[in-house]
C-alpha cells in the first residue's frame, strides 16, 4: 500500500493554515463555511502564489501524436498558478488543487502543465508517481474526512455508515432499487448513487458532490474510503 502520510501532512497543514487566518481574509460578518473555506484560490494566496483564471491555456503534444487542452499551468519561477475557463466548474477545482498539491510536494517542478483533471480514479491508478500524489493531494484538500463524515450524517440524518437496505436502495434508486440491492460489491454503483442523490427519505438537499464541488466518481471514491457506504 502507497504511504500517502507526507500528503495527508501537507494537506492538514494547509487546512490549519487557512483555519488561523480566516479572520483576515474573512470578516466576522461574511465568514463562509468551513466547506467554502476549502478554496484553491484562498490557499493560493496564503502560499503568496498568484492564482489567475485564463479563458484558455492553450494545448500541447503528449507524446506521439496526442494533444490534449491545457487546464492547468504551474510556473514555480513567476510564483503563479493558472486554471483554464474552457472546463467545468468541478474540473476547474480538482485541477487548481492538484496544482497546489504540486507546488507543495514537488518543489522541483518549475514549470508543469495538466490536462483536465476531473477527479479520482476507481481501481488500480493509471497515473503514477508525482501526478498520482497530486491526484491526492486534491482529494484530501477538497474532502477533508471529518467534513465529509459530518455533512454526510447531517444529510442522511443517521449515525455513519449508511447501509444499502431495501428502504435506503428505494430512496436512492426508486425506479431499480434492486441495482443498488445486487451491485457487485467491488463496484462503486452504491456510493455513485449516495454521491448524487439529492433526496433522502423525502429530504431534498444538495448532492454531497455538489456540496464539496467536486465530480460524482471523485466523491464516491471517497466516501469508498472513508467507509460510510455498506452494503
């Protein structure tokens, strides 16, 4: 298993970081909540990096023959982080906050360049070393567990974990309940439906990857992790 302790170190630094200056980049009576604390753009500034918002970045070759769309650019030399507008509103944070993750954990990327990064991945990584740490060190900066945890509880009014029973699989999936009920267990379908739902027991909410502005598969993957979804 990866040791992932140095990025969960940078991020729980970052956090706290952000946590002690919220009087100053916020006042008294404009103070967001702790989720909209969670702002690539806030941490930018407290690391003194200029974090500027581009219509495009452009595209470069990745190798052979494949282009891609720039969406995020590190310039460690000019201290700035840059984040294309051509991408959704949740690839555009995954992106900044994997750029971030960069700039804190791999001092000696000077100049990086990233395709859009949606989020998370389920299954064995496909990305390695540095962009795989980066990939993480968004996720945890983004959905920080004791916050996922708590909104999760609060949402669904229990006690973690929810269990996928006849009751939850109908409030979830009220056309198929039994697609939840028979999901392989390997499968992420129970917690992609917990991701997205946006009712509960006639409770309408925003979805928990709505509230954490991150993609459905991104925050499925950790609710994975964090075990709040049993079958």
């Amino acid at each position: 298993m990866t040791d992932d302790s140095h990025i969960e170190t940078a991020v729980r630094d970052l956090h706290a970081r952000i946590w002690r200056a919220r009087n100053s980049l916020w006042t008294p009576e404009r103070m967001p909540a702790p989720v909209e604390m969670l702002d690539p753009a806030v941490a930018a500034r407290l690391l003194d990096i200029d974090y500027e918002m581009h219509d495009e970045l452009g595209s470069r070759f990745n190798g052979g023959e494949a282009r891609f769309e720039i969406a995020g650019l590190l310039d460690r030399q000019a201290k700035k982080i840059a984040i294309s507008l051509r991408f959704p509103a949740e690839t555009r944070r995954f992106t900044a906050a994997h750029e971030l993750g960069h700039w804190l954990l791999h001092p000696g990327n000077v100049m990086h360049r990233d395709r859009p990064l949606s989020g998370l991945e389920f299954g064995p990584p496909r990305r390695s070393g540095e962009e795989r740490e980066a990939d993480r060190f968004a996720a945890l900066f983004l959905m920080p567990a004791k916050l996922v945890t708590k909104r999760f509880e609060q949402t669904f009014g229990i006690t973690a974990p929810l269990t996928i029973d006849d009751a939850a699989a109908f409030w979830l999936c009220p056309s198929n309940p039994g697609f939840l009920l028979d999901a392989d267990l390997n499968s992420l379908e129970r917690e992609v439906a917990v991701a997205a739902t946006r009712s509960f027991n006639n409770r309408p909410f925003d979805s928990l990857a709505r509230y954490f502005g991150v993609s459905i598969a991104s925050m499925a993957i950790r609710l994975r992790e964090l075990k709040l979804v049993r079958a």
